[in-house]
C-alpha cells in the first residue's frame, strides 16, 4: 500500500526539524527593552518550509516584517508569535500563526528569513 501522505513530498520538501526559541523580553542597564531569545535546543518543531506565496505576503506581514517564508507543521501550534526557529544556519522569525480550524490538524507559520542574525 502506497502512503498518500508522502506521496507529494520533493526531495527538498521533506519534514526538517526546527529548534524553537522563545522571546523573553529584558531591561538593559540604560533602561530600554531589549529582545532575548532563550532555547536549549531541547524544545523542536517538524515541519515543511515553503516560499510564501503573494497572498501570504499581502495578508500576514506587518510594517516592521514581511513574509518570506510558510511553514507548515502537524498538529496543535509549538511555537507562538514572536518566537524564533533556528534551521541550521538560517534563522526565521514568527510574523503570524495560522491555527487551521482550532482542530489541531495543522498549523501554518508565517515567517521572515533574518539574514542579519545568526
């Protein structure tokens, strides 16, 4: 029996597994609010990276963020807003999350590829 799940599935388009930062804001000694990103690699998400389409851009991104990339992920939502995914090398920041339906069938990130954070 052929599994219809994969059967879609490109070499490129497999299932990779991120590593999720989460965003804990912090004071400075100068008294400004700074980002920090904490993870120790334990806490993952597996999911598909995909180039964001027009629509995806047009509807999702913010003033400060554009969309560049989706990710697709089973299941209920692992990372929140603001959050960080680590790839490798790459490195993706969470604009907007997609909670399909609320049924924890999938959930869709959207994201911009930071290539001035490493």
């Amino acid at each position: 029996m052929i599994n219809a799940r994969m059967m879609y599935f490109r070499p490129g388009n497999l299932l990779k597994e991120f590593i999720i930062e989460t965003n804990t804001p912090t004071v400075t000694s100068t008294g400004r609010v700074a980002n920090d990103y904490v993870g120790d690699g334990m806490n993952t998400l597996k999911g598909c990276l995909a180039d964001a389409s027009a629509d995806d851009k047009a509807n999702h991104s913010t003033t400060d963020h554009m969309v560049t990339h989706t990710i697709v992920q089973s299941g209920y939502p692992k990372a929140k807003r603001a959050d960080r995914l680590i790839l490798g090398e790459r490195v993706f920041y969470i604009v907007d999350i997609d909670d399909a339906g609320s049924f924890g069938i999938v959930t869709l990130y959207y994201a911009e590829e930071r290539t001035d954070v490493k």
